[in-house]
C-alpha cells in the first residue's frame, strides 16, 4: 500500500489495448466506481493484473471523446485504444515515421497532428487545454485533498479559480489518508464438523433487563452456523455458562468441543477458563488487543442480533433496553 506518483497527463496511442486507461482519476471529467458490467481488472503483457479502482469519461480538446476510461494506479502511462477511440469520435488515426494525424471519418479532414521523435505516439494537446481540463484537480491535492462541499464553497466564494467540477472523481491518496489502520484479510478456512470451532463473545447491556439480565453470551458453531445466546446477570457467570454448554454438547450431540475463538476479555482467558480448557483438550485462540475484527464472526453475530431485537421493541412500541434477546437457539444462514 503506497501513494502514487503525480498524475500523468499525457495520453499514449496503442493499437493493442481493447479500451482507454489512465492511472488517476483526476484526469478525468466524470468517474465512478466500477459496476457489476466493468472489468475488475487489467491483463498487462507479462499476463499480471492491475486492479481497476474507476471508471470514467472525458472529453479533450477538438470535442475528442475518450469513453469507458478504466483507471488503475498501478499504471504508468495512460492509454488511448485506437479501436475505440476510432468509433467513439468516428475518426481515422494514421501513422507515419514522424507522428500521426486523427482525421474525421467522412470528410478525411485533419482533426489534429501529432509530431513525435519518440517510440511512442503521443496524443499532444495544447498546454492551456490541459491545465484548464484539470484546475479542480490541481487545487484538490494542493489544499490537501478537501471534501467536495468545502471544494465548492472555495470555487464558488471566488477564493479559487476552477471551471471544473470534481464530484464524482475518486483519489487514491484520498483513500489511504484517511485509512487509520490496515485492511484485514478474508479468513478462507472454514470447520469440516460440529463443534470444531465455536465462536464466543460477550455483550454489555446499557440498561438491565427486567430480570436483571446485563450481559448476554453468543456462541456460534463455525460449521453449522447455529447459534446460542445465554442471558448473564455477571460476567463473572461466563465460565460456569461455557462449562455447562461444553456438558451440553457431549451428551446431546456425542462429541466435543475442539477449538474456541474468542476476544483476550478476561471472562475468557483467566486461570480457571485455563485450566478447564487444557483439562479438556480444547485449543483457544484469542484476538489481539484492539483487534475485534479478528473474532469478527462473534462480534457480527452480535451486531446481527442487536439489529433485529431492537427492530422489534420499536415496533411494539416498547422503549430500548426493556429487554434483552432470551433466545437459546438459532439458525443463521
């Protein structure tokens, strides 16, 4: 993860690419995030893929359309396929040892010339259009990357100058300034029986129940995805409830409990959980402090159910926190 060099402004001819791609967004007149339709990435030479980050338009000079623009930071050149460029603009681009020439299709009539002494064949446009195309740009990242609304406020007090709205654009470096730690990964394993895994968490009620219930216990079978929730009125009740489901699952369902996931809370690891869990030869695995997603299963279960218990009283006019979720068994597909 890193932020990516200035925006290239300069557009490259390639008869080989089967659309338009640029490295930055900015560039562009409109941009969105890729659809369902959109390719979600690039196929390079050597057969690696550069992640699609947007899509967009834009329109250059001598009303030149370049649609269905796929931006990938990972880019270092942006590229005009000259199959699309020809039947969006309805043009002709020819090649010669000293550049090329875009000429419309009916009339033959030279749109633009484009010299080049180089080994590539640039699409050279005139200074002043480039830097008018790209005001907004430019003050986005010079004040810091700012919202749209402050943006606008700025352009429309006269504060600057820009005759371009950036709205839909979408910045890399915006994404990962404002990132405050690093992504976590998809977890691809899954439990191959009952009862191989279970996840457990525990929820603190702002309000007690009507029967002094604080607290509920959640344990979710990672196979099957059942779940059970005990109602606690301690936390210190937490062990003797997860040595009594331990009980439960050996007589009800003739096995045992393998492994436990669970958050570093101290109604989970201390010395009699310790001992009970080495006693019966069950592995657990703790998060990391400050690391919840990494018992993300239990922790969105928890979510799942507060949604759907508060859904609930709303509806039956009974205010918040009357009472807390008495279900013992559930089914979560």
């Amino acid at each position: 993860m890193s932020l990516q060099q200035p925006p290239q402004q300069d557009w490259y001819f390639d008869t080989g690419a089967t659309t338009h791609m640029a490295s930055d967004a900015g560039i562009l007149s409109t941009s969105t995030i890729p659809s369902s339709h959109s390719p979600s990435s690039i196929i390079v030479g050597n057969g690696n893929l550069l992640p699609v980050v947007s899509t967009g338009s834009t329109v250059l000079p001598h009303n030149l359309h370049l649609n269905k623009v796929l931006v990938s930071p990972n880019l270092i050149k942006n590229l005009i396929s000259v199959r699309q460029f020809t039947i969006d603009n309805n043009c002709t681009v020819e090649f010669d040892p000293f550049g090329c020439s875009v000429k419309d299709l009916p009339t033959r009539n030279e749109i633009v010339r484009c010299n080049s002494s180089g080994p590539l064949y640039p699409l050279q446009l005139p200074a002043s259009a480039l830097l008018a195309s790209s005001t907004s740009s430019l003050w986005h990242q010079r004040l810091g990357h700012p919202g749209h609304e402050v943006l606008s406020r700025l352009a429309h007090s006269s504060a600057i100058r820009c005759n371009k709205s950036a709205s839909n654009s979408i910045w890399h470096a915006c994404q990962l300034g404002r990132h405050v730690r690093l992504p976590f990964h998809m977890s691809s394993t899954r439990a191959s029986r009952p009862f191989e895994l279970i996840h457990c968490d525990l929820w603190t009620s702002p309000v007690a129940s009507v029967s002094g219930h604080k607290y509920y216990l959640v344990i979710l079978d990672d196979f099957s995805h059942y779940l059970w929730t005990f109602p606690l009125r301690l936390k210190s009740d937490t062990f003797s409830t997860l040595s009594d489901f331990f009980s439960y699952v050996r007589t009800q369902f003739n096995t045992s409990v393998q492994g436990l996931q669970c958050d570093n809370g101290r109604e989970f690891d201390n010395s009699s959980s310790r001992i009970f869990f080495l006693a019966n030869g069950v592995r657990l695995r703790m998060s990391c402090p400050h690391t919840s997603p990494q018992n993300g299963k239990a922790e969105r279960i928890i979510r799942s159910i507060n949604n759907v218990v508060r859904s609930l009283l709303f509806q039956a006019s009974i205010p918040p926190g009357f009472g807390l979720p008495h279900l013992t068994l559930l089914h979560i597909s």
